[in-house]
C-alpha cells in the first residue's frame, strides 16, 4: 500500500500528520452511505465531521453534501446530520 492511499482513503489532507494514535483507520475506499440502519448522527461536543465520517466508514464529502454543508463548515451540537440520502416528504 502507498503512503497516498492512507490519506486519500481516509480524508487526509495531503503533507498532514499521521493518523492519529488509536485512531480508526481505512485501507480502502469508504461508502458513499452509512451501512443500513444508521440514518441520523447527532452532533457532539467537539465532534468533527471527519470523525463523524470515519466512525460510519463513509466519505468526508458525501456527508457534507448530505447535510447541505460546506467543505469546512462545522455542525451544531445537538443536531442530526443525516448519513443516508433524505427520504422524500409524502406526497412526492
């Protein structure tokens, strides 16, 4: 394995530390979704989206786009961040 697919594959910026000691770390490509049965993250104190990102195995991005954030833009405490795609209103 080469040193760039640890960071791509866990949403490293490139010339970044290393991960971190204890730190869940992929080997492979993360999901575009959560695994079925996780639809809605509630933010923590503290919490990182790219936290949020690793703990459910899916891309950084796609949680961004998910929850209509942009890159960077940190979550609010005590909401839900949606980990699979919204579902539609009744009636649509």
């Amino acid at each position: 394995m080469k040193n760039w697919e640890i960071y791509f594959y866990n949403d490293l910026p490139k010339g970044s530390s290393q991960p971190k000691k204890d730190e869940l770390v992929y080997l492979q490509r993360k999901r575009y979704i959560a695994p079925k049965g996780n639809y809605f993250h509630t933010v923590h104190p503290q919490e990182t989206m790219r936290e949020i990102s690793q703990r459910y195995g899916m891309k950084l991005s796609r949680l961004y786009h998910l929850n209509r954030l942009k890159k960077g833009e940190k979550p609010i405490v005590g909401d839900p961040l949606y980990l699979r795609k919204r579902k539609p209103k009744a009636g649509h």
